[in-house]
C-alpha cells in the first residue's frame, strides 16, 4: 500500500499528519504538486513534481495509483477515477470516497458544477478546523489498521 497526495490544495495541517504517519509506519508516502514543496528528509516521504496545467497532477496520480493504495484528494472526479482501479481516496475533511459512494457523490458534484455554470451561488466549503483535522486523522488510522500498516 501506498498513499499519494493531490497536495496542491491540501491543507498543512494534514500534511503534517500524514508526514508522522509515514515515519510510524513506514508507508511510502508521495506528494504529486505543480510547485516545489518542502518535505522532511524521510526515506518514506517523496515529491513528485509535474508541469503546469489543469489535472496534470491529477492525471500522474491516477496513472501511478494501484489497488490498495489510498489518495488523499479533494478532487471528486480525481476520486472517481482512483476508485475505478481499486484504490480509496479520502477527502481532508476525512470523507472517504469508495465504490459505494463515490457514483452519488460525482452526480451531486456535477450538478452543482452546472447550477454555478447558471450563475447560481452554491457557497463553499466551511473553514477547516480542529474537528475536520480530527475525522481526516480517524480515518486515515481506521484505513491503514484495515490494511495492516499500523507497526
């Protein structure tokens, strides 16, 4: 198993989590970004840099991504492609998309794309917080105890 990373807009506070959480398990851990990032020197955490442009990093990750692996995305159509090879994606509010899920979630996702495409304001995610690092935390333990990482 490994987890890979949509860190352009994932949020420090969970990377901070998931760097302890490569170290104590020993997971390969890999960040896909546009930008350069600045990682601990680890041998279980690495960057993986891709060019400019829409979904170029999206695209590496879900062509890298193996069944068993866990991405940690916010990208829904990104999710639905990760889940369609056998991986999980978790959100890092700590919502976890999978093959149970993840269909409704991407109808719902487009919809809403479409309402905004028509001028209509759906509003935004609420600022993240302790309570979304928490649950983000939970189930990332609950996924890597399920898969038997946790030494």
């Amino acid at each position: 198993m490994k987890i890979w990373v949509d860190a352009d807009a994932c949020p420090k506070p969970v990377k901070e989590i998931l760097y302890r959480v490569a170290d104590r398990t020993e997971i390969l851990l890999t960040f896909v970004a546009n930008q350069r990032m600045r990682l601990p020197d680890s041998p279980f955490i690495k960057m993986i840099q891709v060019g400019q442009g829409d979904d170029v990093a999206d695209n590496k990750i879900a062509c890298k991504c193996e069944a068993g692996d866990l991405i940690i995305t916010s990208d829904i159509p990104l999710a639905a492609r990760v889940v369609e090879k056998g991986a999980l994606a978790l959100d890092p509010r700590g919502k976890v998309y999978d093959k149970n899920n993840i269909g409704q979630i991407l109808s719902m996702r487009n919809f809403m794309d479409e309402l905004r495409g028509c001028g209509v304001e759906t509003g935004g995610p609420s600022s993240f917080g302790h309570k979304e690092r928490f649950k983000f935390a939970n189930e990332l333990d609950k996924y890597i105890a399920a898969q038997g990482g946790i030494k």
